[in-house]
C-alpha cells in the first residue's frame, strides 16, 4: 500500500480472525512507521473495548500520540454468541440481544469514529474503513431473517455515509467506507459456512490482502460507499 512517509495505521478487533491478520499484514508491508492493534483480549495500551467509550478514548490518545493516522480498520462484528444468533423468524426478536448486536455492529464503530476521526490529519488522503457486510444492504434483501444483524449492520452502513459526509467537510480527501469481507473461515461465519460456494470461503489471510487492495483503489468520490471484497460497490 502506497502512504506517506512517517505515518501510522491503526486496526480495531486486531485480536479477531481478520482483524489479526489484517494487522499482520499491514506490519509485513512495512509501509506504516507504526500499526496499532486494539482489541477487548488485549491488555495495557493495545486494550480497547466496544462497549466502553473510555477505552476508545484512551487508545485514540495513544495512537494519536504517534505518526500522523492515516488509516482506521474497525474489524469488529456480532453475528452470534452464547447469549443468542440470528432470528429466523420474528417471533425469534429478543430486545436484549438485539441491543447487544446494536451495540457491537453500530453503537462501537459510530464511537470510534467519534474519538479516532478528529486525530487523523486534515490534509491528504485518509481512510477510515469498518468491517459491514452484504446481508446490511436493504436494496440486495431477498431472503429476510437475521432482523438483528441485518438491520445493525443496515444502521452502521448509514453511519458510514453520515460519517463521510461530515469528514469531507474536514478534510476534502478524506475516505470513508465500509467493506463486505465475504464468508471469512472465522469463528463468526463457522456455524453458517453449509451453504457456501466453493471457494467463497476466505481465509483471514486472504481476506486480509483483498480487503487491503480494495482500500489502496479507494478514491475520493468513493467516500460514503459500501464495497465487497472484489472493489465491487454494494447497494445501500
């Protein structure tokens, strides 16, 4: 990836299967002076927890205290834990669960905007990239179900565009977008990877080095968009 000189990149969920090897990726390159990785797992500085604010705010702090930030991967999502999965059917709504998938898919990323965005320059290109997915797009939803993570995900594409239209007014090359990874062989995606096509079942490594090309073809009037693992733009 081409990036000025002396700069630093920062990757939150660095401690999940693409997060990790997005950030391993970017230090093998070699083309950020730093890559910071954040992640709840994670202890001390690299600690950054979704659901408290003040972890945000403190690891902004620690990455802005660095080389100017040129690039922000939010690598996070919920599909499903222990406390519940995708709905099926209506009947399946549980209002806890679906403020955890809220919280997680859109509340997080919306902070991190909120605490990462205002450091990073205000001249020159920047990205500012979040981890979304294809079921969130309204105008591609022909099969229904999944209320919860659809609709988070649906909620956090909004933000992107909110978010770029704010940023452009900051910084007039500034990009922000979110990004569909595809069927990633990670914990989230395993109990549904039955029905994929061969091979449409991406490594994390390899949908590391995808979704990096795409964010290295972003231009400027890409800004606000969705886009899949090909660079191909998704439909709201």
């Amino acid at each position: 990836m081409s990036r000025e000189a002396g700069s630093s990149a920062v990757v939150i969920g660095a401690s999940g299967g693409i997060g990790g090897a997005i950030e391993a990726a970017l230090i093998e390159e070699g083309t950020f002076e730093a890559v910071h990785g954040f992640a709840r797992s994670r202890s001390g500085v690299q600690h950054l927890d979704l659901l408290d604010e003040a972890s945000i705010a403190a690891a902004a702090a620690h990455a802005g205290a660095g080389p100017e930030l040129r690039l922000v991967i939010v690598a996070t999502g919920l599909l499903h834990s222990e406390a519940g999965g995708p709905e099926k059917a209506l009947g399946d709504l549980d209002p806890s669960w679906l403020a955890q998938v809220y919280a997680v898919n859109a509340i997080g990323p919306a902070l991190v905007a909120k605490h990462f965005l205002p450091i990073m320059p205000r001249t020159g290109r920047v990205v500012f990239a979040a981890l979304s997915a294809r079921v969130g797009s309204i105008g591609d939803n022909r099969l229904g179900g999944w209320h919860g993570y659809r609709a988070s995900k649906a909620a956090l594409n909004m933000l992107v565009r909110n978010l770029a239209i704010e940023e452009r007014r900051r910084n007039d090359r500034a990009i922000v977008v979110g990004l569909h990874p595809g069927t990633v062989d990670t914990a989230l995606s395993r109990p549904f990877q039955g029905n994929v096509q061969a091979g449409r079942l991406f490594t994390p490594e390899r949908a590391a080095l995808q979704l990096l090309d795409v964010i290295e073809e972003l231009k400027v009037p890409d800004s606000g968009k969705l886009f899949d693992f090909e660079g191909k733009e998704v439909p709201f």
